[in-house]
C-alpha cells in the first residue's frame, strides 16, 4: 500500500468529500420535497400540469444555495415526519 493512502491529510480529504456529497444530497431531497408541495398546492388550486411541465424544473440547483454559508445545526437531532411521495392530483381525491 503506498504511503498515500494512509495518509491522516488524505483521510481528511476523502471525509471532505463525502460531506459536500451528504450536504448537496441532503439539499436535492429538501428542494424536491419542495417541488413536490408546490405541485400538490398547484394541483388543489386548479392547475392541471403537463408531463413536460413536470419535468421541466430540476431540484439540482445551485442559484439558491451558500456552499460554504451559515447552517443552523441545532434542530438535526429531530427527526423529521414521515416523507409521502405521491403527486396527488385532484382527480385523485387530495
């Protein structure tokens, strides 16, 4: 094994990365949750969408995000409520 992979800075470095792709994982599935609210209000308010309208919007933004901004941390112990993933359209009966 060569001396760099156990290397402390390159440990560091891998656990870095991992990080920034747990946090813009995290950041995609709140906005698509988001997205999906949205859609659901839409619905209830009358607006029938399309399937391009739908795909249209993607959750992987970056426009709305601080990389390296202030996070609150202190309410990550509470978990949050259970995640329902339909799109209920209001031919389905909201």
């Amino acid at each position: 094994m060569a001396w760099w992979t156990r290397s402390p800075l390159r440990r560091q470095s891998k656990k870095t990365v991992e990080f920034l792709d747990l946090m813009a994982n995290s950041i995609i599935f709140s906005t698509t949750v988001d997205m999906t609210d949205t859609l659901r209000q839409m619905a209830v308010q009358g607006w029938e969408p399309s399937p391009d309208d739908i795909a249209a919007p993607s959750p992987h933004r970056r426009d709305n995000v601080l990389r390296f901004g202030d996070y609150d941390t202190a309410t990550l112990h509470i978990p949050p409520g259970p995640y329902d993933s339909a799109l209920r359209l209001p031919a389905d009966g909201l």
